[in-house]
C-alpha cells in the first residue's frame, strides 16, 4: 500500500507543478507565453507522462474524482478510496507550496488567483455558479469514461495514457474560460489557499462537481458500456 500511496502522491505532485506551474510561471511570460493552449497541453502531458511512470504501481489516479468513479464502476475498492485521497491532496499541496516557492522569487511576483478555480467573479469568462457546476460535472464524468473505456480490456493494450492525457488536455480546451478547469478536487485544494482571492470560499464546488461527476462517469460505464469482461 505505501507504494501505491507514494505514486498516488508524486503523481499528484506532477500533475499540479507542471500543469499549474504553466498557467503561472509560464503563460503570460512576455513574448514567451504558452497560452491557454500551452497550459491545456501541459495538464495533459502530466497525467500522460505520471500514468507511464507510476500508472502500473497505483493505477494512476491523482485525482479524487477518478478514484471514486472507479470505485463506483467496480474497478477500485472503495476500502482505499480514503488512503488514496489522503495522498493526492498531500501531493497536490507539497507542488503547490514548491511552486508557490520558485513563482515568490521573481521580483514584481503578484500571486493573484495562482491557477486556482472559481465561478461568478472568479471564473475567467465570469460564468455563474451554475454554468459552472455544469461544466465540472458533464467533462469529469466524460473524463471517467475516457478512462474506463481506455483501460478496459477490449481496448488496445499499451495506449491508455495517450487517450487519457489527450482527454484532458481536451477537456481544459474546452473549461479554462468557465472554471479555470478543475475536474480533479486535490488539484483545486493545492493552489487555492495561496491565492490572493476568495478561491477557498468556493472550494466547495470543485470537489463537489467533480465527484458528482465521476460518479456519473462510472455509474454510466457499468450499467451501459461495460462489456461481460470489463
């Protein structure tokens, strides 16, 4: 279990240094900027990247989220659902604090919303709550299925974390004007609190949403898309 707890948590780590980390440090760099583009690939390329190296450990959750639609969907026991949030949210805070740390030294360094979540004033677009609550919940049970389905044993072997990275790299496409993206809780909890907004006051929904959402997702894969083998 401490392995599968320790991949859990540097892959968390990843996902929020590098996929954070390019929203803050590297997204509006003048004339270098990546972009919301360059940030949505980021995120992609970490879950792509962590799923190779640790995914064979821990089955490569970092995420809240998709440990319960897992569960839900028979493919993870709901006894480690517990232990491995405890990991992911550790993870996510020790990048967040490491990013917090390199991103302070820069000389007119201003944290701002430092790649936290948001709706109503904190949403990027200015979406509302609903609008919102929508979006985290629709692309994190599609992320669920991206994932069920790509791990399942009729699906060709050895590609699964292409199509999963590629899924959210899709899906930040898609919310960072709604949410600033959240789909994954530990994710949102990390940089929150280092955000020099009222980003922990509406925590509530990016881990309420998003575990609605994988709920879904693998409530949808057992009763309608699971083959007898999967």
């Amino acid at each position: 279990m401490t392995r599968k707890l320790s991949a859990e948590l540097f892959g968390t780590f990843w996902l929020v240094f590098g996929g954070c980390g390019s929203a803050v440090l590297a997204a509006g760099f003048p004339g270098l900027g990546i972009g919301f583009l360059g940030v949505a690939l980021a995120f992609g390329l970490t879950v792509l990247t962590m799923a190779f190296a640790v995914g064979g450990i821990s089955g490569g959750h970092f995420n809240p989220a998709v440990s319960l639609g897992l569960a839900v969907a028979g493919r993870f026991s709901f006894a480690e659902l517990l232990p491995y949030w405890v990991a992911q949210v550790v993870g996510g805070f020790i990048a967040a604090l490491v990013l917090y740390v390199i991103a302070s030294g820069a000389p007119d360094f201003v944290a701002g919303g430092f790649a936290s979540n948001g709706y109503g004033d904190l949403s990027p677009g200015k979406y509302s709550l609903l609008a919102c609550l929508v979006t985290e919940i629709v692309l994190t049970a599609f992320f669920l299925m991206v994932i069920l389905g790509s791990t399942a044993k009729s699906a060709p072997a050895g590609f699964a974390p292409i199509a999963i990275g590629l899924a959210l790299t899709l899906i930040h496409l898609v919310s960072i004007p709604v949410t600033n993206t959240s789909v994954n809780p530990a994710r949102s909890t990390a940089v929150a609190f280092f955000a020099e907004t009222g980003a922990p006051g509406q925590l509530w929904l990016f881990w309420v949403a998003p575990l609605v959402g994988g709920a879904l997702g693998g409530l949808i894969w057992k009763t309608l898309l699971a083959g007898k083998d999967d």
